[in-house]
C-alpha cells in the first residue's frame, strides 16, 4: 500500500468515525430523557426557592389591603400625627406591653411616668431610657422619625391614659 492510498484510507476512516459520532449524538439526545432533566431541574429550583425563601415580611399598612382593615385609623383621612406613627412605630411594643412597655389605655402602668410629666416622656421616647420596669428605644427604634412625630405619638399615648 502506497502512502497515497493510505491516506485516502486513513481520511475516510477518520470521516466516517466523525459522522458515527455525530448520528450517536443525535440518535442519544432523542432516546434520552432530556424532558425529564428539565422536570426535575424545576422541580429542584422550586425546592431550593421555598427553603431559601425570607421568614417574614416587612408589611406597610397602606400598601396591603388586609394591613388597612386592620388598622382603619391609621389610613383615615384626617388621622391625626400622633395615631398614625402610634399605628406605624408605637404599637408593635405599647399594644403588648413588650419590655415592660406601658400598655395603650393602660391608667395603672402609665400612673407614675404620667406623674413625671409631658417634658421627662418627650425626652425618654425621643433618646431612650432604661428603668427598672423595662426599656424603651431611642424614637422607638426608628431614628427616621422627626422629634414632632414622637411628641404627637407621646401626646396621643397620655391621652389615652388619662
């Protein structure tokens, strides 16, 4: 066998092999169970997305209309200042009384701070206090708040008390 017919040889060998390969390719992808992997796939992302997903959710009463049954008063037109950062920043804490927050409405918790008068309340809810009943937060725990804001909020508090 001359160089030249082993080259014709060898190049068709190497071209025919090249075309095996492609016809195994295609005929694996239609045996093949590409749709399946593409099931499982989502199905995998969805798994991944529901144990990854956030714990709770940040809610704005204005934004949910279940929010705003909830808290009528506080989308009211004409709501006063005071009631709506009550609703918005107050209540989380004075609703429930958590760290020895005194209770909305509550006359026998807010007796003694009301006794310290207005001045000493501002001053407590706009930098903070710690007592031997509890803690309350520096504006609540929102600095974005303006000192008016707390003051109303304060204001509509006591007035409850009274």
């Amino acid at each position: 066998m001359s160089d030249r017919e082993f080259l014709k040889f060898f190049s068709g060998l190497i071209g025919a092999l090249a075309a095996l390969t492609v016809i195994l390719i295609i005929v694996a992808n239609v045996i093949g169970d590409k749709a399946k992997k593409a099931e499982v796939a989502t199905a995998d992302a969805k798994a991944v997305a529901e144990r990854i997903k956030p714990v709770g959710e940040l809610t704005v009463a204005s934004a949910n209309p279940v929010m705003n049954a909830l808290i009528p008063a506080a989308n009211a037109a004409g709501a006063d200042a005071g009631k709506k950062t009550y609703d918005t920043a107050c209540a989380a804490c004075h609703g429930a009384g958590v760290a020895g927050a005194p209770k909305l409405g509550d006359k026998a918790d807010w007796g003694a701070r009301l006794a310290q008068g207005n001045d000493t309340l501002y001053t407590h809810a706009i930098k903070g206090f710690q007592g031997k009943k509890g803690f309350m937060p520096a504006k609540g725990g929102n600095a974005a708040l303006k000192d008016d804001d707390v003051k109303a909020a304060v204001d509509f508090m006591v007035s409850k008390a009274k």
